[in-house]
C-alpha cells in the first residue's frame, strides 16, 4: 500500500505543474515521433530496445506469455 500512496504523491507533483487552457482544444500526442500520430512501429521500437533505463514490469519480450504452453496451444 505505501506504493500507492508514493504513486499518487508523484502524480499530484506532476498536476501542480499543469495549467489548463480554456480556449484550446484536447488533443492526443505522441511523443516517440516527430509528426506526434501513434505507430506501431514506433511503440514495438520503445519496448524491444534495450536503451529503457528502468522498466516498471520486467519484460523479455513483448510478445512473452507467462501462460503454460498447454493453454497456448489449446486457445
């Protein structure tokens, strides 16, 4: 529970420092290419390279299953 509470500690430090627009428009960025529109290519490119300094989840590969190979075969 302490982690939760450290996480909502950071998450209220990073609203303080946002200040809302009344007059402009929501919009969805993405931040890992120039022209900010989502691609795959550049999301896989984020989670297979190795230059992540601390991963949250430890993750071999993005397409690792911690399921046993019976229920794989099986779905």
């Amino acid at each position: 529970m302490a982690w939760k509470e450290e996480a909502v500690g950071e998450l209220i430090l990073l609203l303080q420092s946002l200040s809302l627009q009344v007059d402009s428009t929501d919009t969805w960025r993405w931040k890992l290419e120039t022209s900010h529109v989502f691609s795959v290519r550049s999301a896989y490119t984020v989670l297979t390279s190795e230059s992540i300094a601390a991963p949250t989840v430890a993750v071999t590969t993005p397409w690792h299953k911690q399921v046993p190979l019976k229920v794989v075969l099986f779905a």
